[in-house]
C-alpha cells in the first residue's frame, strides 16, 4: 500500500496494496434497489451533471475499467445513481447501484469512529500511550498515543509494504489475519521517523488500532461495526470483512492478468489468483483480511451516505469528539494550509467546496466517499480495479486523467456546481 495524490479533488488519499495511498441532522438517504441502475436528478442543470458524469463514466469504462458505480447527492432530495460496466463483465454480473463493495481505507473512518466513541463513554483517552493497551507489542509505545495512530504521526512502517503480504494481497495465500498479526509485521521494521515528528501513512498504524479496540473491548471488529455502526444507522450491507465471504449482491471486481499488466508493474505483484476473464482476473473471492482494520470493510454507496450524513450531523459522535476527528494536522510538507488529515478521515477545500473523505483501494476495488462538513452531501465514485491507481507511471495516462475528472465533477455534482473550466476534461 501507498499513499497517493488525488490532483483532481484536492486530497492526499490511500490504497491498499503493496507497491512504491455541529450542524443539524441531516435525512438519511433514501433505500434502493440492489440492481438499480439509475435514478437520475431532475431540473435542466442537474440534467446536465447527469448525463455529464456518465460520459465521464463512459470514458473511464473505455480507458481500462471493467465497472463503475457513482452516487452523488447534492442534499436537497436529488439523488443520482450511474453505473457503467465493460461488455466483457457482464457475463459475470450486471453491476448494480446497491452492489456490495469492498470499501478499503475509507474502513478507517469507521475505526476511528470506534475510538472515539469509546473516548466519550471514557474507556479511552486520545492521548494514551500504546503501550498501555499493548505492552511490549509497539517499540518505543510509551511515546506513541492513539492520536498518532489515527493521524499517522506515529512513524511506524506500513506493514503492506512487506513482502511476508504480498502472496495474500494478490490472493494466493488465503490464510486469514488478526490485527496482533498484522501489527507484528510492521512493527519488525524501524520506524521512520520519531513519534509525533510528521506525517507518513501507514496501515501499521490501524493495525495497532484493531488490536487496542479488541484488547479495550473485549470484542471482534466485526462485532464492534455491526453493533456500534451498522446495525444502529439501518447500514444492511456494511460489514468488517475476516473471509471471504460477501454477504449479499456484490459488484465483482477485476486486476489485470500477469500477460496485461504494464511492464512497469514490480514482478512479485503481477500475478493475481483468480478467474481468467478477457485478459483479467477476477478477484472478487480473494480472503481480504489481510487489510484489517486498515481495510476490510464492506459496504455500498448508498449505506456509505448513510453512515456520512449520520456522521457529520452528530448522530454517532458526541460533539466532543467528532471536533477530535475534524482536527488535522497537514499532509503535504511546506503546506500548512493544505489538505488534512484527520481522525481517519481527510479534508480539502475543492474548487467546488470543502470535503471531508477517505479514498480506499484494494484488488479489484478503488473507491472515493465524500461529503460536505454537514453530512448532507455526498458523494461515491466505485471502480472495480485498482492497481492503475497504485502504480499510475506504469499505466497508460489516459486512465488516471478519466479517474481524476470523474472525482472532480461528480465533487462538484455534490456541490449542484459545474466542474471549473480549469479542471481536467477527460
């Protein structure tokens, strides 16, 4: 895994993969079917966002995609939902607007969440040492606090970046992983750099996370998102992934084959287990529990607004502590006033407006959620592959610049503005 920069919206985001990523409640988004495929806004200018981002869409599909899904919701009633899908894929399945998808890092927005949750019942402070809750597990933990495990100011090296995962990131070890696992390979390397110095992106960091929360709670993470998130906010497709199993109708999700993959693609990570399709592979069965707390988590686009809107209005966290996960410290170095990240969560101001978002990536799924600082607009955008995103000098351009101008118009859909004349056209 890698971190990598969202030139299109603003935002330093994250992939999972191994390579070189209080206002007032808001109303929660309207249910749709599971094989829905559009359901589009009304109103002239709206019409044009529409039928804007699904030629962007189209573009994207043309340029190497194998699927896309995008939700936009201005917050005003208007709900537009898109999907495109490659004609190769549907012999597998007809992509759906309520298709389950694996989330990624956007599963850290919902960690932290936990944290903090349990900060306000008092069971933990953000400025506890790690090695309170894991003792002699993180070197140097007495001057690592939870704060910096969630803000990445640890040091800590990413534990995705070890070669003991690849052979279960590309799905050919099919062993499932705990959080004390995951936290022990990455902390067998030296950090980079001492805590609290700057900011670096590391799973390892949520790793750590896990382990705390199961070691304070006494509790699975899978239990602790069903019955602290999901089950409380109606989420009926968001779950913490330890198999392989998907719970319900899924989007299938695609890497190219070693045959396919640019010649810039690292050797020990071309070759994905799975079904042969059209010079693809699919990876949908894959066991991602190797992403853990870092990014396991299922979910659809619509439970994601959901979870969002519920987020932002106060309704998960007390006042307190959604103020802790909205303070950030800068990304980008000689950047103070540039992107942020928070308590599992980035922030940018777009030229559409301020966002608060998470992008997350792992085989055969990239995904951006976004929203307003209210909750009441949102905004996803699903592609069913991921590695252009991860090793972008190695893919042809065309993809990466159809990726970055769908972000930034289905952003400003959000906003019910027009993509500025200055951003990419496709």
């Amino acid at each position: 895994m890698a971190a990598s920069l969202l030139t299109a919206v603003g935002l330093a985001v994250a992939v999972d993969r191994p390579g070189q990523a209080v206002a007032q409640p808001a109303a929660a988004p309207t249910a749709t079917p599971a094989n829905a495929t559009t359901a589009a806004f009304s109103g002239g200018t709206t019409t044009q966002q529409t039928a804007r981002l699904r030629q962007l869409m189209r573009k994207l599909v043309a340029a190497g995609a194998p699927g896309v899904i995008v939700r936009v919701d201005d917050g005003r009633d208007r709900t537009v939902q898109i999907t495109e899908q490659a004609p190769w894929t549907t012999k597998d399945h007809r992509l759906g607007v309520g298709d389950e998808f694996r989330m990624g890092s956007n599963t850290k927005t919902m960690m932290a969440t936990l944290v903090l949750q349990l900060v306000g019942e008092g069971r933990l402070a953000l400025t506890d040492p790690v090695e309170k809750w894991l003792p002699g597990h993180v070197p140097n933990g007495r001057a690592i606090t939870l704060r910096m495990l969630l803000n990445h100011t640890s040091g800590l090296f990413d534990y995705t970046e070890d070669a003991t995962l690849w052979p279960s990131v590309l799905g050919k070890d099919r062993r499932s992983w705990t959080s004390a696992q995951l936290l022990a390979v990455g902390v067998q390397h030296d950090p980079l750099f001492a805590p609290g110095a700057k900011w670096s992106y590391s799973n390892t960091n949520y790793a750590a996370v896990g382990a705390v929360l199961e070691k304070v709670t006494g509790t699975s993470l899978a239990d602790l998102v069903r019955d602290r998130i999901a089950r409380p906010l109606g989420l009926q497709h968001t779950y913490f992934a330890t198999d392989p199993a998907w719970h319900g109708r899924h989007a299938r999700g695609y890497e190219p084959d070693e045959t396919h993959m640019p010649p810039g693609v690292p050797a020990e990570v071309r070759d994905y287990a799975g079904a042969h399709r059209a010079g693809h592979v699919d990876v949908s069965d894959n066991n991602p529990s190797w992403a853990g707390a870092a990014g396991a988590v299922v979910s659809t686009a619509h439970d994601w607004a959901r979870f969002y809107a519920a987020l932002m209005s106060g309704k998960v966290l007390p006042a307190a502590q959604l103020a802790q996960m909205r303070t950030t410290v800068p990304t980008a170095p000689g950047r103070p006033d540039g992107p942020g990240y928070g308590l599992g969560i980035f922030t940018a101001t777009t030229p559409c407006g301020t966002v608060w978002a998470h992008e997350g990536g792992i085989p055969g799924y990239l995904s951006l959620n976004a929203t307003d600082p209210t909750g009441r607009r949102t905004a996803s955008i699903l592609v069913s592959t991921e590695a252009y995103s991860e090793y972008p000098g190695a893919f042809p351009s065309e993809i990466a610049k159809a990726d970055q101008t769908l972000k930034s118009a289905a952003i400003c859909a959000m906003f019910d503005k027009p993509a500025p004349s200055g951003a990419p056209t496709g």
